[in-house]
C-alpha cells in the first residue's frame, strides 16, 4: 500500500503543472491510485472488522467514500475560470 500511497502523491505533484500532458499522466495515476484504494480499503475492513459490525463499517466505507467524491466535485465547481477577471 505504501507504493500506492507515494504513486498518488506523485499523481497530485504532476497535477499541478501546467503542461497538458503531465496534467493528464498525473489524472491517470491518480484515478487509478483512487480505484485501488476504494477496493483495497472495504478488504481490509472485511478482513479486520468483527463479523457483527461488518454491515456497518461496508456501508460507512462506501457511504463516506460517495461523500468524499461529490465535495470534492462541490469544490472544484467553485474554483475561478481563465475567464474570470478582477475589476
């Protein structure tokens, strides 16, 4: 997981260029770091979580990770365009 874990803040760093084609590398490697950690992270659960509290920690998972995914949207539809200029 440690690997999956610096692959995504690399995936972040190169994001932040302004270079077409790093900022698409890095949307790749950072939607396919989400994908593994959104199936990896419920495993575990179901791996360490006591049987009785098994259907709550599944829909806690998906629950927070649904949440998680519509700020993030709610974020980014607020950020300013190339078009929006002061004054």
């Amino acid at each position: 997981m440690i690997i999956f874990n610096l692959l995504g803040a690399i995936a972040v760093s190169l994001t932040m260029y302004l270079h077409p084609v790093t900022i698409i590398i890095g949307r790749y490697f950072f939607g396919f770091t989400c994908g593994v950690f959104s199936v990896a992270g419920p495993k575990m659960l179901d791996e360490t979580v006591p049987i009785h509290l098994s259907s709550t920690f599944g829909t806690a998972t998906n629950t927070f990770l649904s949440g998680g995914i519509m700020v993030a949207l709610l974020l980014g539809a607020g950020l300013p365009d190339d078009d929006d200029t002061e004054g």
